[in-house]
C-alpha cells in the first residue's frame, strides 16, 4: 500500500502532508498533522510505502 504525502515549506520547514486516506490515517496513529521524520521506518515496516504527490520517496533527510 501506498501513503500519499504533499510536500510543503511552511515557516522554513519541508513537511509532508497527508495527500490520501491512507495517509491521514498513519498521521492519526502518530499522533501528528504531518509525517514525522522519525514515523517514516515504522510506517514502512507497517508494509506502506512513503511517497509524494509526484510519486517520489520521501527520504526522513527531506523532512525539517
């Protein structure tokens, strides 16, 4: 499965945030608005891919 993240810079920061159902829901357990740079491991042992709105990985390093 696949999580669906829009990159975007707010206040100087790159954040992800959710673009799909599967998404929010991963920011819900988290217990965050966006993806976490810390979250991306866990979610992917989870069975879920990270990607952007374009189809990229998201790498934790692109994150803050």
């Amino acid at each position: 499965m696949t999580a669906t993240f829009e990159i975007r810079s707010s206040f100087g920061l790159t954040r992800a945030y959710p673009a799909n159902d599967a998404a929010v829901a991963l920011c819900s357990l988290t217990g965050s608005k966006t993806l976490l740079p810390q979250s991306i491991s866990t979610i992917e042992k989870l069975g879920f891919a990270c990607i952007t709105t374009t189809g990229q990985p998201i790498v934790p390093a692109d994150l803050y």
